[in-house]
C-alpha cells in the first residue's frame, strides 16, 4: 500500500469514528480532498480509491490539474481560495463549486461568466466567524443581505457556509464559533432549503468539526501530506 494510500484510508477511518462519537451518519459528513499545490498525479491515485471531490486554492494551480484530469469525467472541483475579480471567469467555467464568496461583486461576475449551457455553479458564502480583521468572509450580522443578492443571481445555487477556523490552542473558543456556524446555517436554510452545506474541519480539527454539525471536512496535509512553500 502506498504512503498516499495510507493516508487517504486513515482519514476515512477518523472520519467514520468521529461521526460514529458524534452520533452522526456517515453519509452526512462529506470528504474534500484538498489538494492544492500537489501534482495531478496524486489527485488521480486518491481519485482510483474512489474519492471524487477535489479543493483548489489557486486557480492555475486548479486549471492544470482540470486540463490534465479531464478525462475522469465525474470530479468534482470546489474553488476553495481568495479570489480575485481578473480570475473568476475561469472558476465560473471550469469549477462546480466556490466556497469563498464574500461580497456580491464577485458573485455577480460569477453569475454572469457561468456558461449558459452548464449547471447554476454551487456557492458557498464564507463568513468570518471570529471576526479577525486580517480574514476574508462576510461578518455574520451580513449573512442575510449578501444570501438575498446571491439567491437571486440565476448562474448561481445558494448552497451554504463556509469557515476557516481560528487558529486557536482553545478548543472551547473555537467549539463556540463552529456551533455559532451550524446555527447560522440553520436561520439561513429557512429562507433558503437548497442551502445544505456546512464547510468546516480541516486536518486539524475534524473530529470537533463532525461534533459542531460540519457537512463538509475540507483535508489537506492529512492526505497528501504537508505542503511547501507556494
Ligand atoms: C489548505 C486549506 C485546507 C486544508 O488544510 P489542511 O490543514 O492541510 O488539511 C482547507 N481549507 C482551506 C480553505 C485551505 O486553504
């Protein structure tokens, strides 16, 4: 078995036992494999043991591994960095889900770059949840204002939340934020049914993820193991 393959088997098995601690369905938490700055090799040995959703960060990095991968034909590629307004058209063309959208200007170039023939592209809304001034994300009191311009643009799918947990040894502190998340997902699903998707749980706090009401771990080190500099 290969040190990849090892890898991939022992997050699966966290995530079956965290669920399994947590009371949860297994089928309810979903694994996305990050595999930003890693080559299009090892996305297509995670892909033969049967993963099929993939996270990019940047988006060339993205467009090499979608361009060379392009004949497994059911990947699943999520936009999972900053970006930037001179970027969005190849996300909107090429990716089926961005879970970075912040601020309505992005989404409406998203909407409208989004091909027509091709399904509503699936945004996440990701919210700042411990208000760090340096972080991206829409402040939570701003969830409803941008969820009501982005529900109605028609290249787009409101699909949920998204965060990145502080960077914090205090577990309790961040418990806090990632229950507040799974509260701010339920007010925003009574408006919005479609919005199903909670993304939250890195390598480093899955287990208290799937135990806060996270629908969607987004691993990286854990799988491919640790990452240089980019
Ligand atoms: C890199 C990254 C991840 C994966 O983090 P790991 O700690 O490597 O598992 C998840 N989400 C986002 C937004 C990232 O940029």
């Amino acid at each position: 078995m290969s040190t990849l393959e090892q890898q991939y088997l022992a997050v699966k098995a966290r995530i079956h036992q965290a669920c399994q601690s947590a009371g949860r369905s297994e089928t309810a938490v979903k694994l996305l494999a990050v595999s930003k700055t890693k080559p299009a090799t090892m996305v297509e040995e995670v892909y033969r043991l049967g993963q099929r959703s993939f996270g990019e960060n940047y988006v060339q990095d993205g467009m090499d591994k979608i361009t060379a991968l392009s004949h497994l034909t059911d990947i699943e590629w999520h936009f999972i960095g900053p970006l930037q307004s001179n970027k969005s058209r190849q996300v909107a063309e090429h990716f089926h889900w961005v879970e970075t959208v912040d601020r309505l200007k992005i989404a409406r170039r998203l909407s409208e770059q989004r091909p027509a023939g091709m399904p509503a592209l699936n945004v996440l809304l990701q919210v700042n949840i411990s208000a760090e001034p340096q972080k991206s994300g829409v402040m939570p009191e701003d969830i409803a204002e941008l969820a009501a311009g982005v529900a109605s643009l028609p290249g787009l799918c409101l699909r949920g939340l998204m965060c990145i947990a502080e960077h914090t040894g205090d577990e309790e502190r961040l418990a806090g934020q990632l229950r507040l998340m799974h509260e701010l997902l339920h007010t925003l699903q009574i408006t919005y049914p479609q919005a199903d998707t909670l993304s939250m749980g890195m390598s480093g706090d899955l287990e208290l993820a799937v135990a806060c009401g996270s629908t969607q771990l987004r691993i990286g080190t854990d799988i491919f193991g640790a990452r240089g500099a980019h």
